[in-house]
DNA sequence: GACCCGTGGAC
DNA sequence: TGTCCAAGGGT
C-alpha cells in the first residue's frame, strides 16, 4: 500500500485515527487517573530520561508522601532526597521542591499556561507544553524523544533540527484534544513506533509514514555517534567508629548533588586499563591517600586500615572505578559530624549546610546514597559482619 | 550546540 | 559484555 502524502489536507484523519488507536491501546498509568495539574507535573519530571517501569514505583511512593504541592513546599529538602533515592539525575528533585515552594509563592495558584509554567525550575519546553495540554486543554505541543522518532518517521526526515520538529508538532496537534494527543504520540513512540523492530503493521499512522515506505523506519531519525565516556578512579574514606561510617553530604549542583556519599578523592587514571583492574596500580598509595581524606576532615586516623574490594559504576557520562579503604579512628572523633550549623550563602535565602558529615550505620534508611555508595556501605557491612564471624569461632 | 547530569533494562 | 537509550533541563 503506497503512502499518502503527508498534507494538511489529511491531519483531520490522521489525528482521528491517532486518537482512537489511543482511546483503544492506552496504558493504565497512574498519573492518567485525574487532571491534578500537581500529580502530572510530578510525572512529568520523574519520566524526564526515564522509563515508565521505573517511574510508577517512585510516583505512588511520592504521591503517599508529598499528596499536595503545598505538602511538598513544607518537606525537608533531605526527605525530598530520599523519596527520590535511586532514581538519578538528582537536581530534578530538588527543582521539583523549588517548582513546589515557587507555587505556594503565587498569588495565582498553580500556573495555567506554559508560559507560566516554563518558569518554574526543571520545567522546560517539553514539561510546560505536556502538563499544559494535558491539565489545561491548552493547544501547544510537547516534543520529547518519542514525537522525535515518530515525526522523524512519518516525515522520513533522518536529522530532524528543534524548530522543525515544533513547527510539525504544533501543527499536528488536535485542536478538541491536545492533552491526549500529545499522550497519544509520545504511547505510539513508547509501545508501536520503537526505536528498534517498530511495528509498523499494527500502527495507525502506516498509511501517511514516508519511512514505512521508503523501507527506512528504523534509521529515523539516523543515530548520533555515541561518545566515548571518560574514565575515572576515587579513592573513598570509609572511615569507621563503632559500627558506624562517616558520610559527607555532596554539594548541589554537580554529579549527585545534595546526595550523602564517601569523602573521596579522584586520583589519576592510568593510561589504558578500562578493565577496572587498574587499582592495583595504585597499590598501597590508595591507603595513604585515604588517610590524607581523613586528616583533612580533622580525624586523627589510628590501627589497622584495609582495603575493601574495588565498585566499578557507570555514569552517563563518567565510568567510575571507586577505591575504598577502611580506616579506624579512636574515641573522640563523633565531633566531627556534629557542632555543625546553618548558615545563609548570602546570594539566595537557603540556608547552606556548614560542616555536612554525619555517622550512619549499615541499616541507615534516612539519608539518601546514590546506589555505587549503598554498593560500597554494603561491601563494609559485610567485611565487618565476616570478620566478626571470624572472632566468635575463635573464643 | 555541546556538555553535564543517574539508573536500569533490553538486546 | 558492550551498547543504546528512556515522557529533558540547565548552563
């Protein structure tokens, strides 16, 4: 069946049958339930870079903690963190809590349009233009990366640029329903329209698709040269004291920010090892180097120090080999995470953390970690639990 | 436009 | 095992 040629002309129909298949195939998501404007923009940050699968669980989690906006705007930033443990890209969470506090602030309620909403922080085009349409019934799009692919397809255009893409979206979009068109495109990427094995015979749009045609929908849109990810090692202080470890909480901004982890220190990569063996080069330094961590945080480090086995972790952009050494420090040394205090940045009105150390045991579920750390907590746990073992059957 | 920013699942 | 990449935003 030879392709219509995709023309205004035509929208009318494509939409409809966009619309029904969508009517028919949709999936239950638990953020289609209502049109809380709050519980779809808490979608829509959750499901920026990230897989339907992943988000639900953290949703109903979210939603049974923080059920209003207003809630949310009254949290502690550190439970904020912790509900948003394990789900990456850290400092959408923390924008989600700005966007929140920024909300309570107006006069007007919650923003109505995507104007308004664009403002708020973690709200770009895409989220300002899905919650818009989908709450409000506002006529905008959102392009993400499904409408990306879909578009790339039916125009059978391998490189599509942003401003094409929103003009061909904008126009597309159904003028009764907007919010379910907009769902309905990103349902057809996510279950038909897949960047791998589309399936073209069952999709509703295969009579308008130049790709389908020209036998080039899976090479649209055509893929980006993949980056070669850089290589990092970090030595990290496990610095214990009666069962418990030393965590330094990490600052906003960079990778994992406002996350509790390890005091570490980067040490150079050697040239050539991606095998993540490469630790032994470092040999017996990585003690000392971890001992210097300890020193510069005020410890005074005393006994046996070991080595725990190497984590090897991947980042999006980083391939993280982390060192971890236990050392021992003598009574005394609670100081150091406590007299600490708050203290305004003087720019904002947050108030910034002056000396974030704390002890946590092997159980703790209050802080948040980033998953390489509950890696490197666990591998400490269970050194000292072997160990222990050992002890006993000795007596 | 390029780069930074997490994690887990599919192949 | 390596590779891709998923309902992007900020800088």
């Amino acid at each position: 069946m030879k392709p219509i040629p995709l023309a205004p002309d035509h929208f009318p129909e494509l939409r409809s049958a966009l619309l029904a298949h969508y009517d028919r195939e949709a999936r239950d998501l638990p953020w289609r339930r209502d049109r809380d404007p709050y519980r779809v923009l808490v979608s829509e940050i959750m499901l920026q870079q990230t897989r339907v699968d992943t988000v639900v669980g953290y949703y109903d989690r979210w939603l049974e903690r923080f059920p209003t906006v207003s809630s949310l705007a009254d949290a502690d930033e550190g439970e904020v963190m912790k509900a948003w443990e394990g789900l990456g890209y850290y400092r959408r969470a923390r924008n989600l809590h700005g966007a929140a506090k920024a909300v309570r602030e107006r006069p007007q309620g919650f923003p109505r349009s995507s104007d308004e909403l664009r403002a708020l922080p973690g709200v770009g085009e895409y989220t300002a233009g899905a919650v818009a349409s989908i709450v409000f019934g506002e006529v905008t799009p959102a392009v993400d990366g499904n409408v990306r692919r879909v578009l790339a397809r039916l125009y059978d255009e391998p490189d599509p640029k942003p401003a094409w893409l929103r003009e061909r979206a904008a126009e597309l979009v159904d003028r009764g329903r907007p919010g379910d068109w907009n769902q309905a495109v990103m349902e057809l990427g996510a279950t038909v329209c897949t960047p791998q094995g589309p399936r073209c015979e069952t999709c509703p749009l295969s009579v308008w698709c130049a790709a389908r045609e020209a036998g080039t929908a899976e090479k649209r849109p055509a893929a980006r040269k993949a980056k070669v990810v850089p290589h990092g090692r970090f030595v990290l202080a496990v610095v214990e004291m009666g069962g418990q470890v030393l965590l330094q909480r990490r600052p906003a901004g960079g990778l994992l920010g406002g996350l509790w982890a390890f005091p570490e220190q980067r040490v150079p990569d050697e040239a050539g090892r991606r095998d993540g063996s490469g630790e032994e080069a470092v040999g017996g330094t990585a003690i000392g180097i971890a001992i210097g961590i300890a020193e510069g945080l005020g410890l005074r480090v005393e006994g046996e120090h070991v080595r725990l086995p190497a984590v090897s972790h991947r980042f999006s952009h980083l391939h993280a080999t982390y060192l971890p050494v236990v050392l021992r420090v003598g009574p005394g040394a609670e100081g150091v995470a406590s007299g600490g205090g708050w203290q305004a940045d003087g720019i904002g009105e947050e108030l910034e953390e002056v000396r974030p150390l704390r002890w946590i045991g092997p159980d703790d579920s209050e802080v948040a970690l980033p998953v390489a750390q509950r890696k490197v907590l666990q591998a400490w746990h269970e050194a000292r639990s072997s160990k222990e073992v050992a002890c006993e059957s000795r007596r």
